[in-house]
C-alpha cells in the first residue's frame, strides 16, 4: 500500500493531508478497505488537518459499497476535518469520533 495510507485489521489510517484534486491512491485504498474480511471497518483521520469534498465524496462511496455489503464504516478525525465531515452530513449515517476525546479517555 502506498506509504500514506496504512490498511491493517480493518482500519484504514490517512498520513497526509486530503487537501489534493484527487489522489488515486486513496481511492484505492478505500476500496481496499471495504473489501476487507471485517465487518465493522474505519478511516482513522487522526493525523491530518485538512479535507477537500473529493474526499469526502470517496469516503462517502466508500461507506454505501460498505453497508451494500453488510459492513459499517466509523471516522475518527479532529478538528476542521471533524467539523467538515460533520458540516457534509456524515453523522446522519455514520458514526463519527472525535480523535480528541479518544486520547482523553485512553
């Protein structure tokens, strides 16, 4: 997998900002993702500060080819990604976690 994106139990975890037009890689490695053997599948967006709509609209794809399937797709971003994701909708069908909290908790 390309070295900005690491696809493990699950888990898809993003190591540069999503702030290009579009970025191959990416979309395959959601796609990767939802064809993954485990059902409760995640992006974790921790890391980054910044996302454009392309993303999100790949990630939204991603989710709906997911539940198609019978798999769900969680976020875990902060932030203005957060935010954005939360501006975009993506609360109303899937479940978002704010990175932030998670580390207080841990």
């Amino acid at each position: 997998m390309n070295p900005d994106y690491e696809l493990k139990d699950g888990v898809l975890r993003a190591f540069k900002e999503l702030d290009s037009d579009y970025d191959v890689a990416f979309d395959c490695a959601c796609s990767e993702l939802v064809t993954s053997p485990q059902e409760k599948l995640s992006i974790d967006l921790s890391r980054i500060n910044h996302i454009t709509s392309t993303y999100i609209g790949l990630m939204a794809a991603a989710f709906f080819q997911a539940q198609a399937n019978g798999k769900t797709i969680s976020v875990i971003a902060r932030g203005s990604v957060l935010n954005t994701l939360r501006l975009a909708g993506f609360a109303n069908f899937m479940s978002l976690t704010d990175s932030q909290r998670l580390k207080a908790v841990k």
